[in-house]
C-alpha cells in the first residue's frame, strides 16, 4: 500500500537523504523569548552539573557514582552497596516522574533539561554561530574549497570543541572517581596515572564525537527516549504543536502578499516562510504534526511568533498545545491516566522517604560462623560464635563498639580485646561469642537480638539464629 505524499516524511529520517547519506542539518540562529528562558534554565542547570562534584555536605561529595568502588553518593548522603535497593527505588522515581511528565507535556525534558540538548544547543552550536556565523553562512562555508578562511574557522572550532569536550570528560570522572582524587591527580601529574589518563582521552573522544559530528542524530537515533514517547502521548498532552485549523483554513497555507485581505481569500494564516523549519535544531518540518525527532526546543514557536507579528498576524501559530485544544479548543485536564501516574510516583517517595528516615548511620551483619553448631560449657551453658561486619556509613568514626544480648539472657565476648572503633565510611569485622544457659532456650533454635552502642548509644539492632541442643519431650 503506497504511502499518501503528505504522510511520506514518517518513512524516513529528515538528516537523511533519498540515497540513505547524512543530511546535514544548518539550524538558524534562535531568538525570542522562550529560547531567553531556556537559556537561563540551560545556565543554571551547567552551573550545577560543573559545581555538584565538587559541592561537599558533612564531608560527602554532593553526587558521586563510583561504580568500581561501589561508593555513591545522592545529594551529600552515602549509599553502599546494603543499600542498593535504595538506588533503585531512585531510580523507579525518576523513571516513573519522566514518564508523567511526558504524558502530560511531551518531550518538554529533552529541550529543557536534558545534558545533550543544553551542550549541543547552549554551548557547541553558540560556538559555531560565533566562529562560522548563521545558517547561510555556514552553508557557504561548508560548499566553499579550502582556502585560508575556512582552514583558520574549521581548526580553531576544532580546537575549541576538544578543549570543551576535555573538560567535559574531567568533569564526568569527578562524578566516577571522586573530585578529591581527580584534583589529586591532576597535582601527582596525569603521566603517573597513565590508566586514568587514557580513560580520560576515551571519554573526550566520545564528548567530541557526539558534539562535533553526531550531533541531533543522538536525539533521533541513539535515544530511546524519543520511542518512548509513542506511547505516552494521547491526544490530551501538550506538546509543540503547529495550529493546522488555524494556519490552513479553507485555501490552505500561501505566501504573504503585502496589502492582501488574508480573512477575505481564505487562506491560512501560516505564510509558508519556511523559518520554523530552518531554525529546527534536528531538521523537521513541525507543520507535519508531532514526530518523534521533536525535542520540544520552542525554537519553532519563537521563530513564527516573529513571523506572525511582521505580518501583523496573532501569535501562537506554534505554541505550546494539546490535539484536543487545536481541534476542540478543549483545555487541558488532569486525566485519570496522569493521576493513576502521580499517585504512583507519590507512593514510591513516601516508600523512599520512610526508608530513608529508618535507614541507620552503622549496618551491622552478624553470621553464623561457617562449619561451627555449638558447644557445651561449664554450669549447662551453650555457646555459638559468629562473625562480626560494622560498616560505618558517616564521615566520622564510631568509637566504643560494644554488644548487648537483650534476648534471651546471656553474654557476649568479642576475640578482639580493647575498645573497637569503625573508621569513617569503612568496615569493622571480627569474631564474637554468645552464651547462653540451656534452661533459657526454647529449642534447638532459638532467635537472640543483639543490640550494638556506640558509648551509652544505642545504633542498630539486629538478629540471629542460635542454635542449642534438640530437646526431647
């Protein structure tokens, strides 16, 4: 079955030509004042990304994901490995707030927030519009033969891109390894960590690649984010939209001609300039209705907004829009799909905030240890012994470690002599034994609750299975 003309752009990339090479795409300069807002939403958000590795609360980096360490850090607080589940919960979170936000407002996350869009658009293309100028100057520079003019533009943008993309990767290993190990190795010299140094090249190439030559083919090829919204919109999100009712009327959209009664021949209010499309950062045609390269940058919507006021047309041609409000003018709603989302994402944070709050500062494991049942001691005693891990989840050491046995009456005896201390963010291990009067067990096994203090403080308590001799009756 042939494909109608007006649907033919859906079978195939727009950075793509007919005989399947890369289309590249020379997006015009934008303007106006959605793009002010994102600029400032961009700046903060880069401040952040630069500042958050280097930000430290009670001692703990702000964010630090070191994966080979198994070391993370959420907003100044320390996670381990005992804590993964956590990390997940997190992560449940976050899926769970962009798939709302989706629903409701499109692919608003890609041009607003998301790290590809705020360095491609804020920071390598502000480059290129200042080394090679707009988008007609670019394509002549493109087409032109390499002569001095072009070399000189062409390497000092290289230059600048590897440069930006280095500190980009040095960033980024902040996050991986630690700020304070980084700045350690930058002062040490690079050539005495010759493993991280070639990482860190690895990581620039990627930067560089992606920023100087992939480009938006990340957005439209790479990201699956951009499948994921298929099926998280309906006809009730708000999304860029471009007013079909509006810009195609009965004769459809025409070129604009000076002193023409426009409400009088019918036709639309969309001039068919073409602007929203040359400002495209991904090449689209917006008019065609919502397509998955669609990052949602209001580039379109500033550049006909400018249009249309030339023309003395009203604005929001393209704006900010539902299906059901271009085609019914309906407002929009909080639909039962979008509340069924948020009382999910509200349930996990209650989830999440209640395992924070009961999350204690030491986890203490306590195991049986291996091979060893029990054994009989003077005056009908029995004895278990198992081992002992602390780990201390604070920047401070715990000094003054000892065990309690609330239940059933007893003692406990570590191997270790002396006053255990736990070392900031770091294990205390060793043996321990439990004793036990026979006439106090139930059974061959029993459950004892062991608590652990630090000094007079009580920090966690925990459980293990005792085992003592089978009784018969």
């Amino acid at each position: 079955m042939d494909t109608p003309e007006n649907e033919r752009f859906r079978d195939s990339l727009g950075t793509m030509t007919e005989e399947g090479k890369r289309a590249w795409v020379y997006p015009k300069k934008p303007s106006g004042k959605l793009y002010q807002y994102r600029k400032y939403v961009s700046y903060i958000l880069l401040a952040f990304l630069f500042a958050a590795p280097f930000v430290k609360i009670n001692g703990n980096q702000f964010l630090l994901f070191n994966l080979l360490e198994r070391r993370f850090n959420i907003l100044g607080f320390p996670f381990w490995p005992q804590d993964f589940y956590l990390f997940v919960i997190m992560m449940i979170i976050g899926v769970v707030f962009i798939i709302l936000f989706t629903a409701a407002f499109g692919r608003i996350f890609c041009g607003w927030i998301c790290p590809q869009t705020i360095f491609m658009e804020m920071v390598f293309r502000r480059i290129e519009y200042w080394i090679d100028g707009d988008r007609g100057a670019q394509i002549r520079l493109d087409k032109q033969s390499w002569n001095t003019e072009k070399i000189r533009k062409r390497v000092l943008k290289w230059i600048i891109f590897f440069i930006i993309s280095f500190l980009i990767a040095n960033v980024f290993l902040a996050y991986f390894i630690g700020s304070d190990r980084l700045l350690q190795y930058v002062f040490e010299g690079p050539l005495n960590h010759i493993s991280t140094l070639i990482s860190l090249f690895i990581f620039t190439g990627v930067f560089y690649f992606i920023f100087a030559w992939f480009r938006e083919q990340v957005c439209i090829i790479a990201c699956p984010y951009g499948r994921l919204q298929s099926v998280l919109l309906d006809t009730k999100s708000i999304v860029v939209a471009y007013d079909h009712k509006r810009g195609e009327k009965e004769a459809g959209r025409a070129k604009f001609k000076k002193n023409e009664d426009r409400i009088a021949s019918r036709k639309g209010d969309c001039i068919d300039c073409f602007q929203c499309v040359n400002v495209c950062p991904t090449g689209i045609d917006i008019r065609n209705g919502t397509q998955l390269e669609c990052v949602n940058c209001t580039a379109c919507i500033d550049e006909c907004d400018s249009i249309m006021e030339a023309v003395k047309l009203p604005k929001g041609l393209i704006r900010y829009a539902s299906e059901e409000n271009i085609e019914k003018k309906a407002p929009f709603k909080f639909t039962p799909r979008l509340k069924g989302y948020t009382a999910v994402l509200v349930i996990l944070i209650g989830v999440l905030s209640g395992m924070l709050f009961l999350r204690s500062d030491v986890e203490a494991n306590i195991l049986r240890l291996p091979g060893q049942l029990y054994e009989h001691k003077a005056a009908n005693i029995i004895s278990n012994v198992f081992t002992y891990k602390l780990l201390n989840k604070t920047t401070k050491d715990i000094e003054e470690i000892h065990f309690k046995l609330k239940s059933p009456k007893g003692t406990i005896h570590t191997v270790k002599q002396g006053e255990i201390t736990v070392p900031a963010q770091d294990l205390a291990q060793g043996t321990l034994f439990i004793e036990i009067k026979n006439t106090a067990l139930s059974g061959d096994k029993n459950r004892a609750v062991i608590e652990v203090y630090s000094g007079e403080d009580l920090i966690e308590t925990t459980s293990v299975t005792f085992l003592g001799p089978r009784s018969y009756k």
